[in-house]
C-alpha cells in the first residue's frame, strides 16, 4: 500500500465537539434571543412626565410663600391637560437635617382651587411659618390628565426670621409727559445686623448689613399681588415711579416689605396713596 494515501485513522472528542457547536447553533433560538428568527411581544415604553419646574420659597411675615412655574400651554396639550398639583412638606429639625422628619404633610390642589393663586405665569400658595429651630422643606408635583409629573428639586426655609415692619415715604419729583407724573418713594436705612471681616492688614474690622426692600403696588381696595413691583430686593433707599397717563387709575398704593440676607420679608408697612390731584396746588 502506497503510504501517501494510507487512511487517516480517526481523531477521538471530534463527534463531542460537533455536538458542542451544534447546541450553541441552537442555543439562542431556544432562548428566544434577538435575531434568533422568533418574535417577542415588545414592553412598552414607560412614560415619564416631566417634574414642576421654577419652585421656590420665602418667608413673609409669619407665612412661607411657596411658587413654582405653571406648565406652558404646549406641555399641558401633549400631557392631557392640567389637573392640579401635590405639595409635599416635611418639618424637620433645624441642626439635625440627615434625622426623621418631625411630622409630613401633603396637599392636594385642584387647578381651580381657591388657596391658589395664578399670577404672571407662576402659581402661589401660603402656609404657617412654622417654629424657630425647626426647617421646612416642600415638594412639588404636577398633576396631569396622562399621569403625575417627577416631583420638583426639594426647596427649604431653615429657620423663621424676625424681619421688623417699616414705614414708607414720598414725594413728587418732576412732570412727566402726557399727563403722568414722577413720585419718589423712600425709606429710613435699618440696619439688620453688625458682622466683622479681616481687613487686608489682617485686623478685624466691623462692618453693617442693612436690609434691602421689596415694593409693592396696588389699586386701592383691591388685594395685593404676590410678587413685588421691583424683580429684585433694593439696596438703594429709593425707587421712582412714574403714575398717570393714558387709560392710568386715579389713585394707586405702595407699601414697603424689608427683606433680610437670606430674601425673608418682613411685614407690609402702611400704605401710601398717591393721585395725580395731589400735586396741584
């Protein structure tokens, strides 16, 4: 026999190894994994709503004010409308935040409800401000027609202020055009607290915090609005305001809230009425 073409004898494991790759062939069929050739029914898709946007908090006087931003006009279309909100609160203790809440609360508003209060895109409500040494920490959750919205980043009021009440000021300053008229409201400085700071010689050197203002406007005998005529507290002692004109009321109001480091106010002072009749002679 030639030994060139002897017969090749028979390797032994070959048949195991045939067996082995023919069962990973199959293996993923069996399974029912993708691309195996078998349909699976897919899951549907988790539907998140977005969470309440724009929340914020402040003291005023003896209340906290809670805000937040009203959903626009095309998010409420694409999640079935507007229902109403869920404020979530917590009362904790001031100096041990990581502790159990002291007590938790939860309101349930609908759109229309009277403790609510709509005003230049944002919503309003109030609660009690609670004790000293105690935080309070809110959650804000919008409820629409497809679902609840995430819960809003969390928002809290460490400890209640003693902001004092003040009084208002003005006078007429000069004529303005078509019949309007520029009134200057004032007020006295105060003084909120002395603090000390290293000065570049490296003494110590004590310096004042005054309090700033908020202002705000009204028509007589209507109710307040939420938010304050000037977008941001005032350091001056001072604001102008033009009144008058075209389509302008007769008589408008100012009053004056102080507002501490920390954007806390303190109590409405007395108002101030002003007419265009006051400044003939």
């Amino acid at each position: 026999m030639n030994r060139d073409f002897a017969p090749i004898p028979a390797q032994r494991g070959r048949p195991r190894r045939a067996a082995f790759v023919a069962l990973i062939a199959v293996l993923p069929a069996a399974l029912g994994l993708p691309g195996c050739g078998l349909k699976t029914t897919p899951k549907p898709a988790t539907l998140v709503l977005p969470p309440t946007e724009g929340v914020t908090l402040r003291q005023q006087d003896r209340e906290v004010l809670l805000a937040w931003r009203v959903p626009t006009s095309s998010s409420e279309a694409r999640w079935g409308g507007l229902r109403g909100y869920i404020v979530r609160m917590e009362r904790r203790r001031l100096y041990c935040p990581l502790c159990d809440p002291i007590a938790t609360r939860t309101w349930r508003y609908a759109r229309d409800d009277r403790a609510l209060t709509e005003e230049a895109g944002l919503a309003y409500v109030r609660y009690a401000a609670g004790a000293p040494r105690e935080m309070l920490r809110f959650q804000v959750s919008t409820l629409f027609g497809a679902g609840t919205g995430a819960p809003s980043q969390g928002v809290a009021l460490e400890s209640v202020a003693d902001v004092p009440a003040h009084t208002l000021r003005w006078q007429w300053l000069s004529p303005g055009s078509a019949g309007s008229r520029v009134a200057r409201l004032y007020w006295e400085p105060r003084r909120e607290q002395i603090y000390r700071i290293l000065s570049a010689e490296g003494r110590l050197v004590e310096r004042e915090r005054f309090y700033r203002a908020n202002l705000y406007r009204r028509v007589p005998r209507s109710a307040w609005p939420m938010a304050p005529l000037n977008p941001a507290p005032l350091e001056l002692l001072q604001f102008q305001a033009t009144l008058g004109g075209a389509g302008a009321p007769a008589l408008v109001e100012f009053a004056l809230r102080l507002v501490d480091q920390h954007g806390n106010e303190g109590p409405l002072s007395l108002p101030v009425t002003i007419g265009l009749e006051r400044a003939r002679p």
